[in-house]
C-alpha cells in the first residue's frame, strides 16, 4: 500500500466552537492507482487531502488525529522540515482555479523551474527540462510558451501549467482537487485524458477530487464517497457507480443530468432523510 | 416545457446583431484593436419557453445576454422585445424593460453586496421599479419572494455570508423575480454549483416557469444540463451561431462539427450508461 489513512479526524476551533471536518475516515491507496474522493462542497474531501501534507493552519487552530503513512512514512507526526520534501515529491496538487494558483508576475516557464531548483538535484539543464514538461502536459511550441505570462494563456493551458508544475517534483502521489471544476467541457475532456495518458506513461498513482460523478466513471479505480466528513460508501468504482448501498450515493450519482434523459425533474439529495438515518 | 402555441408572436426577436469591444493596447503608443465579440447573430426566443446558449468561454454567449440589457456595446443589429425596438432607445424609455427582463448570474458569492441584508438585496429591484411600494409591502413581498425559491422568510434579516451556494443563488433567483419579470436571462447559472446543488436550482426554475410562465435564456457550457431544460439551442463558435434548431434534433443528429465535438466532449460515463443507475 503506497498511502494508508487510518481513523484521520480533522477538527477546527474557533470562538464558534468546534467544526469537525473530517470524523474517523479510513482509506488506502495503491501505487499507479486512482481514487476518487467524491462529495458536495463541505464534505471534507479537500480537507483530507490538504491534512496528508499539513497543509492546514497550525494548532490550535486546527486539530489532526488519526495515522497517514506514505511509503512507510508517518506523515502527520512529522516535522515540517521533512515535510517539505514529502510536499512536491511524495503528494503534489492541482487546484480548481488555475489563475489563483499561478503567480501573474513570472513567466510560466520560471514558475515551473522553481519548482525544479527546489525539488530536483539531478536536473542539470533547467531550461531544458522546463521545455520537456511543458511538451509532456500537450503545450504546443514549449519553447515560446515557456516565456508566457498566466493572463497570455486560456484557462486550459493554465491548468496545464499547473499539471507541469506538479509533474516536475516527480511525485508519487498527484492530488487534483476539482481540477476540471472551472473549465468548459472541451477542455474538461483534455484535462482528464491528458491525466489518463500521464498516469499511464509516469505509473503515478492520482487523488481526484470532485463532486461530478461524471468525470470519475471511466477514469478512477476506487471511490470514496464523503458526507459530512465520512466516508459513507467506498469500494471498487464498478461497485459504487452500479450498486451504491449508502442512500447519499444513491442520491448522488440519480442528480447527474444525463443525455438522451427528458426533461423530468431531476432527483435531488433528501437531505432530512439522510439526517434521520 | 414547450408552448402549444408556437404560432404567436416571439418575445425577443434578434436580428443580426454584431457586438465589437474596443481594447486599447501599447504603454506609450496607443493604438485599438477591436474584437468581434458577435458576428450577425439572429435567433428568436418564445414566450414560456427555454432557449439554451452553448458554447465554449469566448465564444460570446454572455456577450448576447448582455447586449440584450446594454450591458455591451451594439454595434449593428436590432433587439426587438415584445413588438418594440430596443435598440436606440434612451434610458428611460429602456427603463420598463429592465424591470421585464432579468438576470441571474454564475457566482452568487459575487453577485450580492455583502454588507447588505437579504431584505434589502431582494427589495433592491423594487426600489427601482416600483417606489411607489410602502415598506410593509415591500417586506411581505420579500418574505413571498423567499418562500418561492424555498427560504424561510426569516431569512431577510440574514447576511450572504450566512448561506451556503445554493441558497444563494435561491437569492438571487428571489431577486430576479421581484420585479415580475417575463424573461430571465440566465448565465451559467448552475456552472459554479455542485451536482447535488444544481439539481435544485434546475428543478426551482423550471417550477417558476410552469407557474409563472418565464421565459428564460439560458447560457450555459454543460449540455447535459441545457438538453434537459431546453426546448430549443444555439450553439455559438467564435461569435457565431454555428447551429440551432430544437434540441432533441440538436443532439440526436448535430449538423455542424463543432455540435459534434462539443457533444463528444461531454463525460461518457461507461459504467454509469447502460447500468439501471440512470
């Protein structure tokens, strides 16, 4: 098992009293697998992501429990100095909203050998290597495009950006949280088979993210479904997507518009049964 | 959804509408560029119908809805809603109209103030169109207006920051209501929200639409969700309507490659289609 979760618990304090997030979930991933962690906002889902890598706001603030190891490596006890190296190299994300993510004042190009300069020793030619991942991610004319600004690119090529970026610290671990979430359908399709193509090539094993069931069948391997910061349902996706047990599954996935589907009410989430349950 | 009568006259006729932005480029030397936003557009929308507009970010389907509202600079073409001309019009003669046609936004974390309370934020547009309101009506029309889009009418006294996305964007349908308008210009509307959520708010205006008759236009770029709440399409390229035609035809025998591929980018699904899931 490259990633085993167990009993993780998330927990934020404020003057509100306490919010927890994630409650108790378990869950494994192995290598050059995908998992699909599926939910509606508020869940949880990017919260257990960003806990694995200590990516949330220090105690008191925030309170992690449970057992993540990576390799061997027991990553929420960790100091942050070592975590530095398991950020990038060991889990590397991609975000929603790839202009966020990227810096407007640098090239695309120096905010992928940043990433370079700190993660990888072996890489001699920095500009070269730069080239080579841009030309990995499906960016046409790299060279040039290397010296682009975030707002000279659409939205697409930025996420590719950000892909690059991650793709650079060669991670064994890729975290994309929503990455096709602000992206039209055209490109939502090339963002997935591009991911679908680099798992394969780089043998990477994938976290997705997302709340559309829709991009999760045909590309992930296992899913979790999270309500309310549990894993309700979890499995094989063959199993989860045809035969979900756990009512919210069921709800979810009966919520998908379909095509060729007429124009009946669509089902929703019944939010107080699944309380009462 | 669809009219029975589809012999009367339509709401908004568009005909050959062109919108051009200006940009102004260079740091010392300044010189325009003008980009064709819409190229000679033309299409109909009718009464108590849905009429989906697809395509990808810049093609110019937002530019369209905001044309119809002046919101974007017309450059040629005519507007015609309800028998009369728009365009040309001087604003206070376009007044009435903006009372009759509303919108509704992608982001409702963008689309209030957050200063504001939801009382004075869904009664905004009735300050506006109709002042002659007293308080006390102005409040019960809000506390109506809640209830419509499924709030509790002791919400008007809460911030934006207090609710989730999708009740939000219930405000903001609550908003566009308040003026009882006939035609709701709806753009992207359920792209921000998840699955779950957009289920919802697809059911709440369709509702709307049976009770009150609307008349929507919507914009979107998912066409699962347009197929499903549209009588009829236009699929926009690069400021161009490429095809139109009701969707059923639309989708089951698309006539123009850029339909198709749009169409083939949409999730296939393997396991989910062909299961008794769907």
């Amino acid at each position: 098992m490259l990633l085993d979760v167990q009993d993780l618990t998330v927990s934020f304090h404020s003057r509100d009293g306490v919010n927890e997030a994630v409650r108790g979930i378990s869950f494994g991933l192995e290598k050059g697998k995908t998992l699909a962690i599926v939910g509606e906002s508020g869940s949880g889902k990017s919260v257990t992501s960003m806990a694995l890598t200590k990516l949330l706001p220090p105690k008191p603030m925030c309170q992690v429990s449970g057992v993540a190891r990576l390799g061997g490596k027991s990553l929420l006890d960790l100091p942050e100095k070592e975590m530095r190296s398991v950020r990038g190299k060991g889990i590397a994300y991609i975000f929603q909203e790839p202009s966020t993510s990227l810096n407007p004042y640098y090239t695309v190009g120096s905010q992928i050998a940043e990433a370079l300069k700190y993660h990888r020793d072996d890489v001699s030619d920095i500009g070269k290597e730069v080239v080579r991942l841009l030309d990995q991610v499906g960016i046409r004319d790299p060279e040039n495009r290397a010296k682009d600004y975030p707002h000279q690119m659409s939205g697409g090529m930025k996420q590719r950006v950000m892909i690059a970026i991650a793709l650079a610290c060669q991670p064994s671990i890729l975290v994309a949280d929503e990455p096709t979430t602000a992206l039209d359908v055209t490109i939502e399709a090339q963002i997935i088979n591009l991911l679908r193509d680099l798992r394969q090539r780089l043998d990477m094993s994938i976290i997705l993210i997302t709340h559309n069931f829709g991009i999760v069948d045909g590309f992930a391997d296992d899913i979790a479904v999270m309500f309310r910061g549990e894993i309700v349902e979890a499995g094989p996706a063959e199993k989860v997507l045809v035969d979900p047990e756990h009512p919210y599954a069921q709800a979810l996935i009966k919520c998908i518009p379909k095509m060729g589907a007429k124009r009946e009410r669509l089902p929703v989430v019944d939010y107080s049964k699944l309380e009462a349950g | 959804m669809s009219n029975e009568n589809s012999e009367e006259k339509p709401l908004l006729q568009v005909r050959d509408l062109s919108v051009t932005y200006e940009a102004r480029r260079g740091a010392f030397i300044k010189r325009s560029e003008f980009i064709h936003a819409v190229k000679r557009v033309s299409f109909e929308a009718r009464k108590g119908t849905t009429l989906g507009l697809v395509g990808e970010s810049g093609s110019g389907k937002s530019t369209i809805g905001k044309a119809i509202l002046r919101l974007a600079p017309i450059e040629s073409g005519s507007i015609k809603y309800d028998g009369q001309e728009l365009t040309g019009l001087d604003e206070s003669a376009f007044l009435p109209y903006r009372k009759r046609i509303q919108t509704i936004f992608q982001d409702p974390y963008a689309s209030m103030n957050p200063r504001h309370s939801i009382a004075s934020i869904v009664a905004e547009p009735l300050k506006v169109h109709a002042p002659e309101m007293g308080k006390q009506d102005r409040k019960d029309r809000v506390a109506e207006l809640l209830e419509k889009v499924g709030l509790r009418a002791d919400s008007m006294n809460r911030y934006p920051h207090q609710f989730s996305g999708g009740q939000r964007q219930r405000i903001c349908v609550a908003r566009a209501l308040s003026s009882k308008p006939e035609f709701i210009i709806c753009d992207e509307c359920v792209s921000a929200l998840d699955v779950s959520v957009q289920a919802q708010i697809v059911n709440l205006l369709q509702d709307l639409q049976d009770e009150l008759g609307i008349t929507y236009l919507f914009i979107a770029h998912d066409l699962a969700v347009v197929e499903h709440i549209c009588d009829e399409a236009l699929v926009m390229e690069l400021g161009e309507i490429v095809e139109q035609g009701p969707t059923d035809r639309l989708y089951r025998s698309p006539e123009h490659p850029y339909t198709q591929s749009l169409l083939d980018a949409v999730p296939k699904m393997p396991t989910l289609v062909g299961s008794d899931q769907i």
